[in-house]
C-alpha cells in the first residue's frame, strides 16, 4: 500500500494540549550596524497543520520544501488555538505549483461557523500576501492534497507550538517629518499599511486613515516609504505583516514640501 506523504507546518511539536495557551518571549535583534533592539515575541500553541499529498507519483526532492511552506502558510494565517477535544478540520484540494489551492472541499469540519469561515477564507487566498513559496520550482503543476487542523491522518490528536514575532522599527526612523504649509493640517497622520518580509513599508498598499489633503498625504506616504522595520517572523521565517501607525508632523516653522501634480 503506497504511504502517503506526510509534512508538517511546524519546527517543533508539544505532546501535551492546553487550551489558548501562549508564552512571551523576549528576543534582541542585532542591526547591521550594530545597535540591539528588543521586541516581545509569543509562543502559541496551536491545533497542528499537515499537508498529505494523496497523488500516486513520485514527487521531486523539492517538496519536502514546498508542502511543510503551503502548510506553514496555513498555520500562520488561521491561527486556530488548541482545545481540548480538538477542533480538528479535514479539507481536500487541488494546489497547483504557485502555492493556491483549488477544488477545495470540506471532508470534516470544526461546527465553529466563524473558525470554519476563516479557514475556508485562508484556503482560497494562499496567495495573496505575495510572498513566493520555497521549493516551488520542479513541483507539478497541480498535487492532489488533503489538509488536516489538529490531527494526524490516523485521526490521532496534533498540537504544534509556533513562535510568532511582530515587526519592531528601527530606532532611527524619523521621530516627526517636516508638514506641508496648510492652515489646518492635522498634526499626524493615522496610517495602515504592510511591512514586507524586507523590512520595508509598502506603499502601493498603504491607507491614510484621517487626511483629506493631498499634500499631507504625499508627505506620509513619502517618510513611511523611507522607514526601516525589523520585519515580522513567524517560526523564524520572515514574514509580511499588517501594521497601524502614526506619521507625525514636526510643529513650527518647517520647510514647505511641494504640492503635488
């Protein structure tokens, strides 16, 4: 009988299950230059994620990099804490070689409306934080898989501890930027926006919250595209991560930025 392959979305497993547990970890990063900063990551523990493929082939060398990364996708995007019993959930798929899943189907589901919405959600949108899946390269263009929440392919419990890590800024990002000359402007601007796995603030997909000057706007979208982040982790990975923020405008008299065209 052909053994199915197994992979795991996680860098280690815990043997035993606590409901919502989670533990602060504090970490010290080391810039380029030299200087340290701190930030408080989080240990969680988690209904486990696996990737089974179910297709007869022989698949390349490269999957046992590209399954455990869908997996790992997976695992970070429905965060589903562990229950006792577990809440376990068995989806099959298509996923094609860029990392989306297609055909997806529920074979078992948790009974939770609002957690079965979201992993339905996360299955169809593997892809859209645009980060590129390892191992992809050589992997056919589409795998028959099933995906498993807290459980192993016998049925048989699994719990996975995953440590997750926010994005920090730089110290030296500016502390307050020059304002364009406009009777009224807001003293700040509330902005939401993505930090890339490169540690840089995204601006084809940043959001001023509270301006209606194109100036002002101009002005923060210019000093965010400028900030420098510690970028997001997620069991070590760095990783995209949504962030709110306020750009601060420095008071007094300040050179005039040009209006925009």
């Amino acid at each position: 009988m052909r053994r199915a392959l197994v992979l795991f979305a996680v860098v280690w497993c815990v043997s035993s299950r606590a409901a919502g547990a989670q533990r602060a970890l504090a970490q010290s990063v080391t810039l380029p230059g030299g200087v340290t900063v701190a930030r408080e990551c989080t240990q969680l523990v988690q209904e486990g994620v696996m990737v089974t493929s179910l297709d007869g082939r022989a698949l390349p060398s490269s999957s046992a990099e590209f399954l455990p990364a869908i997996a790992q996708r997976i695992a970070r995007h429905v965060d589903v804490p562990a229950e006792t019993p577990p809440r376990s959930v068995v989806y099959g798929a298509l996923l094609l070689h860029s990392g989306a899943m297609t055909e997806r189907f529920p074979v078992h589901q948790s009974g939770d409306r609002a957690l079965d919405a979201r992993i339905a959600d996360v299955l169809s949108n593997l892809t859209a934080d645009g980060d590129s899946v390892p191992g992809a390269l050589g992997m056919p263009d589409s795998l028959a898989v099933m995906i498993t929440f807290g459980q192993h392919p016998d049925g048989s419990p699994f719990v996975a501890s995953h440590t997750r890590c926010p994005a920090v800024p730089y110290p030296d990002n500016p502390a307050a930027i020059a304002p364009p000359r406009a009777s009224g402007i807001a003293s700040s601007v509330r902005m939401r926006a993505i930090v890339s796995a490169s540690g840089r603030v995204d601006t084809a997909f940043a959001r001023v919250d509270d301006a209606s000057d194109e100036r002002l706007i101009a002005a923060a979208m210019t000093a965010v595209s400028q900030m420098r982040y510690v970028p997001a982790e997620f069991d070590g990975a760095k990783i995209p991560q949504r962030i709110d923020l306020v750009v601060p405008f420095a008071s007094g008299d300040s050179a005039e930025i040009p209006p925009t065209r």
